[in-house]
C-alpha cells in the first residue's frame, strides 16, 4: 500500500512539474514574440477651404428718447425702413425675421436714476438667416442708405456680429479623410525607409474630429477644414 501511494504521488509530482514548465514555456515564448513585434504611430493631416454657405445677420440698431411712445413709434419706422432695405437687396420674407425690441426704464434702476441721458434706451431690429451670403456681402456695401435714415446700424457689438457657417461637411469628409490616411501613410514609409524595415499592416487606426474655422479674422466668409488621421503600422525586417 505504502509503495503503490509513492508511486502516485511521484507521478502527480511529476504532471504538476510539466504544467508549471509547460506555463513557463508558454509565457516565454509570448514574450519574445511581442518583444519582436515593432510598430510606428503616425499622423496625417487633412486641410481645405471651403466658402461659408450660410449667414446670420442681426441687423440691430440702438435708440434713445424720454418720450416713451415717440421712442416706440420710432422703432416702427425704422424697422419698416430696414425690412424695406433688406427687400430690395434680394432677402425675401422667409429669411427676415424680427425680434422683439428691448426698452430700458433707467429711471426705474437705482443705479442709474442720477445719470444723465435719456430716459428710456432701445434696442430693436431685424436678424437674417439666409444660404446666399454673397447677398449679405452687398448689402453690408450699402448701409449708409439706412445710416443717412438715421439708422446706425450696430456691427461691433458681439451678440451682433454676422455669423458665417459651413454645412456641407459631410460632403467633403471621405475625401477628406482618404487624404490624411494617405498621408499618414507617406510619414510611415518614410520612417520604414530610415529603419531600414518594411512597412506592414495597419495594427490601429483613429480618425480625429472634423473642426472648422475661419481662415483669418478679416474674412470669416472662407472656413479652414481640418481633420487629423492616427495610424499605427507593424513594421517588420
């Protein structure tokens, strides 16, 4: 009994020896193989100009008086008056909108009660949203007819500044990432050439978000597109 339970533990001793060589093996041999397994990152970058394709313009204006009813009155005609502008300048209905005007009672703030100045300040005006921007680009040309009106329309005033969009990314997108992935792959040739290695497959790849801005600040019209492309490639002997 003594011998035959040896003999059973000598064997169990020597399996559990061959697993534990066996993992060793295996471990090792997945260590050399990343150890040898040698990859290049790179990027490619896309870029083009586009024309903007849509506009909106806060045609606003700023007024003053202490006679609360002139002051209203007079928004109407000025408001008439620019509707009147936009209209021959090619804008129809659906692209004018006007927004309700905005009155100030400064004798009805503390802070402002010993101020000089009119009583009541407004702020009134039409806004435009079109898909012909080269519309808004003329009639910017022609705003001192309103300004010998007596309308000095605002344009330095931030929440007025003209606003220039571009929505037709999704038409220019695959080309556009097509571009930046051949790129990236020139940059890795390039790096597979100085190695002296052979460029391999694409191990990973990451397209970067799509952003889009104005090319300068003095023409806000012309839209940068950019997009940038993350490749990682095997590289080999």
């Amino acid at each position: 009994m003594n011998e035959a339970l040896g003999k059973h533990i000598g064997a169990a001793g020597i399996l559990a020896l061959g697993l534990v060589l066996s993992t060793w093996l295996i471990a090792q041999t997945f260590q050399d193989i990343k150890s040898m397994e040698r990859t290049v990152q790179v990027k490619g970058l896309a870029e083009q100009e586009v024309m903007a394709d849509t506009v909106i313009w806060p045609v606003f204006y700023k007024d003053a008086d202490n006679n609360l009813e002139a002051l209203v009155a007079r928004l109407e005609e000025k408001n008439s008056a620019i509707r009147a502008f936009l209209t021959l300048h090619g804008f129809n209905e659906s692209e004018v909108s006007q927004a309700t005007p905005s009155i100030v009672d400064k004798y009805a703030q503390e802070y402002g009660q010993n101020e000089r100045g009119f009583r009541y300040v407004a702020k009134s005006g039409l806004t435009v949203f079109s898909h012909q921007p080269d519309k808004v680009k003329l009639a910017l040309g022609q705003l001192s007819t309103l300004a010998k009106q007596g309308i000095a329309i605002t344009q330095d005033d931030y929440q007025n500044r003209i606003e220039y969009m571009f929505t037709g990314l999704n038409d220019i997108k695959p080309k556009m990432v097509q571009e930046a992935t051949q790129k990236a792959r020139e940059v890795a040739l390039k790096f597979a050439k100085d190695s002296d290695s052979q460029l391999g497959k694409i191990k990973s790849a990451r397209q970067g978000q799509f952003s889009i801005s104005d090319r300068d600040s003095n023409t806000p019209q012309i839209k940068t597109v950019r997009v940038v492309t993350s490749v990682e490639y095997y590289l080999s002997d």
